[in-house]
C-alpha cells in the first residue's frame, strides 16, 4: 500500500510551511545554535505526517551549514569537536535504525517524548537559576553525550539540546558555542540525511520545496547572527521550551 506522505505534491501547504520552517531554522541556529527540534518537529508534526517533518529539518540543517559556518568561521574549539563527531555519527545510525520501522504514531510519540524529556531537562536547569557544570571534558564523557546528541537528533532534531547543555558547561563564549555545535553537525548533518535518505523520507517534492526555501533559510541564518550577542537568552529560552512542551504533549495526547 502506497503511503499518504510518500505521494505529497509541492503544494501551498508543502512550500508554506517548509519556508517558514526554513527562517526560524537559520534564525535559530545561528543565534542560540539549538532549539530548532524543539521549537519546529513536534508543531510541524501536528499538521504533516512525522516522516517528511525530519527529512525537510534534516535538509534544512544541511542547506544551513555553509553559511552557518562562514559567520562563525574558526571560532570552534576543535579538540571539542574531534571528542564529540564520532560518537554523534554512531548516535545518528543508530537513531535512524530506532526510527525505521515506527509507525506514523508511535513516530509521532517518540518525538513528543523527545521533546518533552530534553525541554524539561532544559527547563529545569533554567529555573535553578544557573548554568549547567559540565564534568570535566574527556572521551567518555564526550562519547556519552555524542551518543545521545547524534540518537536524539535523528529521532526529534533535539540533540542541540543535549550538546548546549554540554557545550555551556565548557569554557566558551556564546559565539564559541554556536560555532562548536554548527561545526559538530555540519559534520554529522551528512550522514543524517544520508539516513532518511536510505529509508526513503527524502522525497523529489520534499527536496525541491526545501531548495526552493533556501533564501529565507539564510534570510534567517544573518537575522539569527546579528542577535546572537543582543538576544535576552532567558526569556527567549524560556518561550522556546513553553513552545516545546506544549507542542510535545499534543503529539502524546493525540
């Protein structure tokens, strides 16, 4: 039987929201450098089916990477990444195993359940007034969180979270930490997408839209930029993971 979503046409629909997806992607990514997944899967999986939702964001990370990393241009701790990379491409495969075989709801329960589980964790630590205090950096301790950065981003694109929280921990500057994460993934995005691909989520219409809205995508990358070093992070972080929560308990709920 022919799914639904594999069948999709570049429609008003499709185009809409890939090109509003596209601005608060760039917008995102280049200003708190996560928040993405939470902010945009669980509300675009409320309207298309949840398949097509992690391959556009998937495709959008990859178009964001270029000019992701000419703004933040060797402002990246290195060692950081060389910790990091390989345990989050073993975490991406894997992911991309756990997700195969889901149906649409129970992909739609494991997103919201991502969502919920990273937003509340992120919520908990804003609300404790502090920054998290990452244990000293070292392979196992990178490994784990590359591990379960690479899972949670294939699953629900929510491993900006777990890599912030690791990432603040360390002695970088805001600008660091975007530009550590965006190197980190412009890595691992490849073989991300490379995944939905190979179990076929990756789709000529849903390509086409996802190029298409490329401009806006780096409409958002320089909007995201110039705030970086003006955004008053709490409250803005604080309306991201309401919008995570909230969005994640109606995928569970519905």
């Amino acid at each position: 039987m022919m799914i639904p979503w594999l069948a999709m046409d570049v429609g008003p629909l499709l185009v809409g929201l890939t090109c509003a997806a596209a601005l608060v992607t760039g917008f995102l990514r280049n200003a708190v450098g996560g928040g993405i997944g939470l902010a945009l899967t669980p509300l675009l999986t409320l309207v298309l089916p949840p398949q097509p939702v992690l391959a556009m964001i998937g495709l959008l990370l990859l178009l964001s990477d270029p000019i992701s990393l000419w703004l933040y241009w060797r402002r990246w701790d290195g060692g950081e990444v060389r910790r990091l990379v390989p345990a989050m491409l073993v975490g991406i495969v894997l992911g991309g195993w756990l997700v195969a075989g889901l149906s649409a709801t129970s992909l739609r329960q494991a997103i919201g359940g991502a969502a919920l589980l990273f937003g509340s964790v992120q919520l908990a630590v804003m609300l404790r007034g502090g920054t998290p205090t990452a244990a000293p950096s070292s392979p196992p301790v990178a490994m784990g969180v590359g591990l379960t950065a690479g899972v949670a981003s294939t699953v629900a694109h929510s491993g900006g979270v777990v890599l912030g929280l690791y990432l603040v921990g360390r002695p970088l500057t805001s600008a660091g930490i975007v530009a550590t994460g965006t190197l980190a993934y412009a890595i691992s995005d490849v073989v991300k997408v490379g995944t939905y691909a190979a179990i076929g989520w990756v789709t000529p219409p849903l390509l086409l839209a996802t190029v298409a809205a490329t401009p806006l995508l780096y409409l958002g990358s320089w909007l995201g930029y110039r705030l970086n070093a003006r955004l008053p992070r709490r409250a803005f972080a604080l309306t991201l993971v309401a919008i995570a929560l909230t969005g994640a308990l109606r995928l569970l709920l519905s």
